[in-house]
C-alpha cells in the first residue's frame, strides 16, 4: 500500500498541537571535517575546515522537532567544559526546553565526523556526560516524562537509563518511540514491551531479524507483510523502517491497519546525511503527539529528512516548516 499526504495540512496539525514530546538521551559537540573520500585503515586523507555543531543523536532529534512546531522538553546531561554551553544555547535556538538538563563533572559529549564527496559518513562517538545519565536520573524525570505525550529514545545513554525512562512513560500511558541506535541485537524484554514503536534503518532491521539484505539492492523486492509479521513475533506492533534514497515502510500488525505501507523518499541533492535519520525521528515523534497516524508521521519525516541532507551537519541543517514547505512545494 502507498501512501497519499497533504503536507501543508500535517504541518498545520504539528504547529496547532499543544503537546509536548520528552526526549531523553545524547547531547554532543560534533567535529566535523569534509574530505574527498573516507580513509582507508591506517590512512591519512587531507580534510577541509574543522567544524564544531552541536549534535547528539537526542539532541538533533528534539531540535528537529522543535523546529517544525512541536513542544520539546530535553532530558539528559552535559559536562562542566566549553561545550556545555555551546550544546544548550544551540537547543534553546531551536525553541527546546532544557530547564531538566543536568550538569555533571567533565567533558560533554563529543563526536568526530568524516563526510565525502559523495555526502557518506563516518562517526566515532565519545559518551562523556551522557554516560552519567542513569536511571536515577530517567526516576527523577518521571513527572517530565508521564506528562508528556510521547517519549523519544536512542541508544546512546546506558541502558539502564532507557529501561526506566520507557517503564515510567509505558505504566503512564505515553507513546514511546524507541530508535534503535546506536543499534544492538540485544534489546532487553522490559524494553521491548514498554516501547510502542520501533524506528530503524534497512540494515539495522536485517540485523535485528536475522535476514539477508537484498543482493540488488532493492529493497522493496522484499515481502513487507511477512516482515510486519516477524516484526510483530519479536515484540513491535509498529515499525518505521527507513530506506535512505529508496523511502521508508511502516509496518503495523494492529487490527484494522495495513501491514505494510511505502512511503516514497523525495528526491534531492544531499550535501551530508548526518543527522537525517535523527531528523526523521524527531519529525516522528512531533506527528505522534499532533495525532498523526503512522503513516502521516513518516511522510512528514521523509521531507524533514531531506530537507536536512541539503545542508551541513546535523541540527545546523534542520528547517522550519515554512522553509521546507517553501522549498518543496
């Protein structure tokens, strides 16, 4: 099944919603040099200009909500170096509510980045202060959390963290939407059952359920019904799979919806995909809390994202519903 959107109007119900969305997880200062191409093992490549931009895979997420209208409040930490700052005052520009956000001891989170010609990636990610967001601190979130109406996490925080941050939502009858990255096989039972929706890449699902990748490539040869299916066996009822240039499927196993439903991609000139898919996430979890169904979450997010992949780094490159409406329509 496709799918057939009015954008304007999904972007209305975003900007019309009071709602608010809790993100919990990662800030990070990301250090970004463009190359030619990525180095091979034990190379050395000559880069362009160092870049510092505020990222963080949960950070660039509540940003990109922020940004097209939504209500977002941050839960997480940051450290006691220069980048502290640096990563609040980039959220608050984005209109993110950052009053929970914690200071702890030494450095925040940091990321190095390698972007090609070809707008391919490479990231090594440093935890620093977000290792220190624990499940003491996701307990002491809870009013922020059980008030909101839906919660955002990534794996980039300790587990221990978003098992209880997604207990304290599930028991309070918030929609969690869980993105499975940094992505482990291992995803603890509790979190499982406490999560509502599953948002991964085309590799990351092949990982998660154990089938092989489309030897052309081509990844709508596959049976998204029977993959709905298996996604159901190991614990999700709805899925967003994304599929970068080729689109996005949303798998339900609901009563009453489809199995399967393409969402087509938008075409444009990427410049650098970092933070495209944290730019899906965000525009996601901004059309759950308007009301949207799955299926308007992902075609609003596929626009996000792409409008995203136009401009360099993460956060710096989100747009605002008029600017990506005005680009595309």
């Amino acid at each position: 099944m496709e799918l057939n959107c009015d954008l304007q109007s999904i972007f209305d119900r975003v900007a019309k919603t009071s709602r608010t969305i809790a993100v919990l997880g990662s800030m990070n200062a990301d250090y970004t040099v463009e190359t030619e191409r990525l180095p091979l093992p034990g190379e050395t490549v000559s880069g362009g200009p160092l870049h510092i931009l505020p990222g963080g895979k949960s950070a660039n997420q509540a940003a990109a909500a922020s940004r097209i209208g939504a209500h977002v409040m941050m839960l997480g930490a940051v450290g006691d170096d220069g980048n502290a700052e640096f990563l609040l005052s980039h959220l608050q520009d984005a209109g993110v509510d950052v009053s929970a956000v914690k200071n702890v001891p030494g450095p925040s989170g940091t990321t190095v980045i390698t972007v090609d010609s070809h707008a391919e990636n490479t990231i090594v990610y440093s935890a620093g202060s977000n290792a220190k967001v624990d499940a003491a601190y996701a307990q002491r979130s809870a009013d922020a959390i059980s008030g909101s109406a839906a919660l955002g996490l990534c794996l980039e925080s300790p587990i221990e963290a978003v098992n209880r941050a997604a207990g304290i939502a599930h028991k309070a009858g918030v929609k969690v939407l869980l993105n499975n990255s940094p992505f482990r096989a291992d995803l603890p039972d509790e979190l499982i059952a406490d999560s509502d929706i599953l948002l991964v890449n085309e590799h990351e699902m092949s990982q998660l359920l154990g089938i092989d990748e489309p030897d052309d490539g081509r990844w709508s040869s596959l049976d998204w019904d029977a993959l709905a299916h298996r996604m159901e066996l190991f614990g999700f009822h709805e899925a967003i799979v994304t599929l970068g240039s080729q689109g996005a499927y949303v798998l339900s196993s609901l009563p009453g919806a489809p199995r399967s439903v393409f969402v087509p991609a938008v075409a444009v000139h990427a410049v650098d995909t970092t933070g495209c898919g944290d730019a899906f996430m965000g525009s996601v979890l901004a059309g759950i809390t308007a009301g949207l169904d799955l299926g308007q979450c992902a075609h609003l997010a596929t626009y996000v994202a792409a409008y995203a992949a136009t401009g360099v780094g993460a956060q710096s490159s989100y747009g605002t519903s008029a600017e990506i409406l005005d680009r595309f329509l």
